[in-house]
C-alpha cells in the first residue's frame, strides 16, 4: 500500500545509515588497506590535475644537486675528498645563506681523518649547517639489537624537543639511532632525521614531523630546518582539531594539520625541478653568482640513482629525496597545509552521505533511481576535486561511493522484496481483469485496493450464449471447452479494450464493469462501444466456425448503469473485487418526478440518436414513438398501467 512521505524518508533514512555504518566498519578493519589504497589513487589522480605547471621553478629554496655532471667532473661521489665539502661550506656562508641542509650521513674517513676535521671545523664555524641523522630497526641477527640510550658523545640535547605528553604517546618510535660516530653531528648548528615513511602502496604521501626515539623526541631534518628558520620556542597539541600549534618569537602560531602520529601530509608543489636545482660542481667552483645565494635556503642531495635516495611521489615514480625536503620545508614556511578529516569527522561524513543517500534513492523508480545514483556519484568525485584545489582538503570519496553504492543496492533491494513485489502481485492478479492500461493506473494509486468500498456510478455488462444448454449436449466435453476458450478470450480482449474490467466468468455468460476500478467520465460510452464490437468479432467467429464445421454462437448482451459500491471486498486474507448494484429505478427517479435524460449511459456509435429517443419515448409512455425499435415490442403489445414507475420486467430470453 502507499506509505506517507514522512514513513518513506524514515525507511530510506534508515537503510542509508545501516549501509554507512556498514562501510565505515569495512573501511576501518577488514578492508582497510583496500580502501586505503584506493582513496590513494583516487586522491593522487585528483593532486595531479589541481596542480597548475609553474612557468619558473621556485628559487627561495635551492637544492646543490650532485648530480651527473658533478660525478663526471669531480670523480665517483664515494671517493670525493673532503675537502670539497669543506670548500662548499665555505662557499655558501660566505654567499650570505640563511640556513644549509646536508642530506647525507657522513661516516669517519679513517684513511684522511685530518679532512674530517677540517670539515668538521668548518661546518662548526658556519653555524648554519642542519646535518642529517638516520634511525634504522633493531636486528639481532647481526648483533644490532634495540638501543636503550643515545651513542655515546651524541650531544643530542641541541636537537630534540618536548612535546605534549597525548602527541607524545602516540609518536612513532625506533630502535636505533645512525651513526655511530657522532662528532659530525656535534658540529653542526642543529640536526634531524631523514627517514621517509612511503604508504603501504609505496607512494610517500605524509612525513612524520617527530620520532620517539628511547625517551626523545627527534625531529624530521626538513622540519628542524623551517623551526630554526621560524625561531619556534615550543608546541601545543590540539588534539580535537588533529592540530600541532609551533609557538614562534616573532610570527603568528602556525597551526599544522597531522594525524595521531604526528605525520604531516606533504603538499607537493610540483614535479621533478619544481624548486631550483645547480649542480654542485657549479657552486663548489664558484661558477654560480654568490649574491644569488644571499638569504636563501640550501639543500645539499642528490638525484643520482646510485645514491638510493628517490622515491615515489603521488605526482611521479622517481623523485629525489632531497626535493621531498624541499617541499615540506616549503608548505611550513608559507602555511600551505593539506588538511584531512579527523576519524571522528570521517565517520559522520560517511553517515551523512549514507543519509542523504537513502533518502534520495528510496523515493523514485528503479530507472530513476539509477539516474540519482551515478549524479551522486559524479557529484562526490566533483566534491573531491573541488576541495582539494580550492581549500586543500584531501575529502575522502572511495568510502562515500561506496556507501552510495550500497545503499542504492540496499534501497533498491528492500524496494524489491516489499513494494515492487506489491506491485507484482497487483499486476499479476489483475492482468487477468482488466488491461495493461489500467493496471498501471492502479499501480499508482494502490491505496484503492484497500479492504472496503466505495459507492460510484458504473456501468455492467452481461452476456450470454443463446441456447448455450443445446449446443453443450451436442458437443464433446473437449470441443465444448476449445469453443467457448476461443470465444471467451476474444470477448474479454475487447471489454479490455475499452478498459472495462472482467468481473466475472459464469459458464458461457461475461460479466464486466467499466468505471472501476479506475474513474471513466465516459463509461457507458466505452460499454456501448466494447457491446458493439463484441458483436462484431462474433460475426467474424461465426463465419470462421461455420468453415470449421462448429455451432455459430450467438450472444446477448445487456448494458446497466447506474450506482454500485466498488471496492476490495472479503477477509484481511482472502479478497476480491465485488460490487452491488442498486435498482435502477433509484438511479431513474432523480428530482421530483422528473425523468433524467437516459441516452449518456445508452449512448453508442451510429445507435445513440435512435436509441436515445427510443428510451426516452419509453420512459414517458408514449407508445406510438416506440414502433419498430427492437426491444419496445412487448411495451406495444401489453401497455403499463397509468402509475407505471419506468421498470420492465423481461420474462423471456
């Protein structure tokens, strides 16, 4: 049956909820790499259109590339002397750098040591070189088991940090700490580490910004170098907007966006070469203008593959190291963040969508239903796009799709099992009534086939066989049933037809209503019209049967209107279409004696100007107008009484 608007939101509510709830729950324990890995993809995909090509790479950040040229220059890399290290430090503090970060960890040179420390010297006397730490993993295989202290003479107080004890707990921690001679650690203005954390698919999307390390807190070697740069004196941790507050002498907070691990998601700003790269053979001779350098940050990598520092970046698969650094330093120093939804807020991102969904699909047809589904889907992929270029807001869409797959299906299925099989029922059971048309109508108002009824004029039809009891004695049951099967059908496809509705079969009498259980302003019309045609195919049958050697039926047919209750009428489990039709005379007898003119209900095709006056003629006893219509013989033969009240009495066939 119909259900109010207000039930219907409820239920597609309802079932919008469930199969969100049901997808984050996926999302979250079984399928979690799964989706993890696919909102990667969609998300990289969406990072590499939103990201406009830079027409001059970017200079405020310069990375000294040792590089192709540099090697073929200078020698292989491993056995550079140190002294052109030693020279380059020179180079860039006398050039007026601000900062100077070595991505490379530097082991004691024991055939040159008076190179290590004139390096060293060098680089203690600058007092802008960040140097580069690394942490690797326990192996007690190879006697390296877990450290449980610093190494020993690393005066790693200069280098780590306190942070809030709820970040704290929950940082990344490692097992060892790299290298273990750390007198070029100890020279340097400050340090941090270099490790890189790719994804599970490989793609380095995020950097963690501390790791634990025993009791410590060590920062990344990008994120050391912008603290310097930013003269941050402390944090704060705001753990309901997944925000880590720097705390700065001379600039605003800046306020940045990481996950309960401390990990920052990194905003590339191009691919490969987006930041300026010089080789470092150029800068070690002085080839590049030192004003060029004045103020500017300097990284010191490589892109050699040799080096076994490039990685896997949403936006390509070989990218250096060095440029990862860039990037991140980059993004803190202009506050360009990339923003994630906390779990909290995902979760309720998906029961929105869930809700909206369900909402939205339970209303229309299968058809458009499957409209409404691929618009939401286009929608949500816009929805990503457009947050990530405008507000730099990785949005989650793998887990909405799914969701509004889900629910389409879920919708669609409790659609299936409950109202669309209603409606297979309805359809079944009076496709054997009335026609396809008018099934169709019911379809849509079901609420008609409710227990009960309704009092509104129709019009009947009956018909039957004249001298149907002769003809079934002379007839095999077989060729009785065959007969009256191919009469019977074409009857009833006509009052089809003309959407009357099949009442009933009564042996070889037809009884059909026209006006129920849909409205027909033209009802009588329709009967007349489906009588007369009737009439007709039954002429055609008559010549086919006579060639075939069978009884030519003949048929009556009778046409009423007038009141009858229509309606579902029988027990809460057993029901059918009846109705009761009142005396004609109750529908004759309108106004104070006066007679309603007859001849709308009577009216059809080439009878309806004969017709009409025969029965009005018949109604005002006025006998002579009545000769010679068929049907008034026995109203001439035996005349009413003066207080006739209009009713005929047959007493023949």
């Amino acid at each position: 049956m119909k259900q109010s608007p207000l039930k219907k939101i409820l239920k597609g509510a309802l079932v919008g909820l469930v199969s969100g709830f049901f997808i984050w729950v996926l999302s979250e324990t079984l399928l979690h790499q799964l989706f993890f890995r696919m909102e990667a993809q969609t998300y990289d995909w969406r990072l590499k259109r939103v990201l406009e090509p830079r027409k001059n790479p970017i200079d405020d950040i310069v990375i000294i590339d040792v590089d192709e040229r540099s090697v073929k220059k200078l020698g292989s890399y491993h056995q550079w002397p140190r002294t052109y290290w030693e020279t380059m430090i020179k180079n860039l503090k006398q050039a007026g750098v601000s900062i100077v970060g070595t991505d490379f960890i530097f082991d004691p040179d024991r055939r040159h040591p008076d190179e290590d420390k004139a390096f060293q010297q060098a680089i203690r006397e600058s007092g802008i070189v960040c140097s580069a730490l690394y942490f690797v993993e326990a192996d007690t295989e190879n006697f390296q088991p877990a450290m449980t202290s610093e190494p020993e003479g690393l005066d790693y107080r200069r280098f780590i940090y306190q942070v809030p004890e709820p970040l704290f707990q929950n940082l990344i921690r490692q097992d060892r700490l790299e290298p273990a001679d750390p007198s070029f650690l100890n020279a340097s203005y400050t340090a941090g580490f270099v490790n890189l954390f790719p994804d599970p698919d490989g793609v380095l999307r995020r950097i963690p910004l501390f790791l634990r390390f025993n009791q410590n807190v060590y920062p990344a070697f990008a994120f050391q170098i912008a603290l310097k740069l930013l003269n941050a004196r402390g944090f704060d941790y705001n753990r309901s907007h997944s925000r880590l507050v720097l705390k700065t002498d001379n600039k605003p907070p800046v306020e940045i966006p990481i996950d309960k691990y401390g990990q920052m998601l990194i905003n590339y700003e191009g691919g490969f070469k987006t930041f300026r790269y010089i080789s470092f053979y150029d800068v070690l001779m002085n080839f590049a203008p030192p004003e060029f350098f004045n103020g500017k940050v300097v990284l010191i990598g490589s892109s050699l593959t040799g080096l076994f520092d490039l990685r896997a970046i949403p936006l390509q698969g070989i990218f250096p190291g060095v440029e990862v650094n860039a990037n991140v330093v980059y993004q803190i120093l202009n506050n360009k963040f990339i923003f994630r939804l906390s779990d909290l807020s995902n979760f309720l991102f998906i029961m929105l969508i869930g809700l909206i969904s369900g909402i939205l699909l339970m209303y229309p047809k299968p058809l458009a239903s499957i409209i409404f589904t691929i618009i939401l889907l286009i929608l949500a992929s816009i929805a990503g796009m457009w947050f990530l270029e405008s507000y730099r807001y990785w949005l989650p869409v793998t887990a909405p799709i799914f969701t509004i797959l889900i629910t389409f299906a879920s919708t669609y299925i409790y659609r299936y099992i409950f109202e669309e099989r209603d409606k297979r029922r309805i359809r079944k059971t009076f496709s054997h009534y009335v026609s396809s048309s008018v099934v169709d109508v019911v379809l849509k108002n079901p609420e008609k086939l409710k227990l009960g009824g309704e009092k509104k004029v129709c019009t009947a039809l009956f018909s039957d066989v004249a001298g149907f009891t002769t003809i079934s004695e002379k007839l095999e049951p077989e060729a009785l049933v065959a007969l009256l099967n191919e009469y019977l059908t074409d009857m009833t496809d006509i009052v089809f037809e003309y959407n009357g509705m099949l009442d009933k079969y009564e042996g070889d009498a037809i009884m059909a209503v026209f006006g129920a259980p849909i409205e027909l302003p033209d009802h009588a019309e329709l009967a007349c019209l489906s009588g007369l045609k009737m009439q007709k195919r039954l002429a055609e049958l008559r010549e086919k049967w006579k060639k075939e050697g069978k009884p030519e039926l003949r048929a009556r047919i009778g046409i009423n209107s007038g009141e009858m209750v229509v309606g579902n009428m029988g027990s809460h489990t057993q029901q059918t279409l009846r109705h009761r039709y009142y005396d004609w005379r109750e529908h004759l007898r309108t106004g104070e004696g006066q007679i309603p003119d007859p001849t709308a209900g009577y009216a059809a095709g080439e009878r309806k100007e004969k017709t009409g006056e025969g029965v009005r003629a018949y109604c005002h006893q006025r006998r002579n107008d009545v000769a010679g219509i068929q049907g008034c013989q026995e109203f001439m033969n035996n005349p009413p009484s003066d207080d006739w009240d209009g009713v005929f009495v047959m007493k023949t066939k």
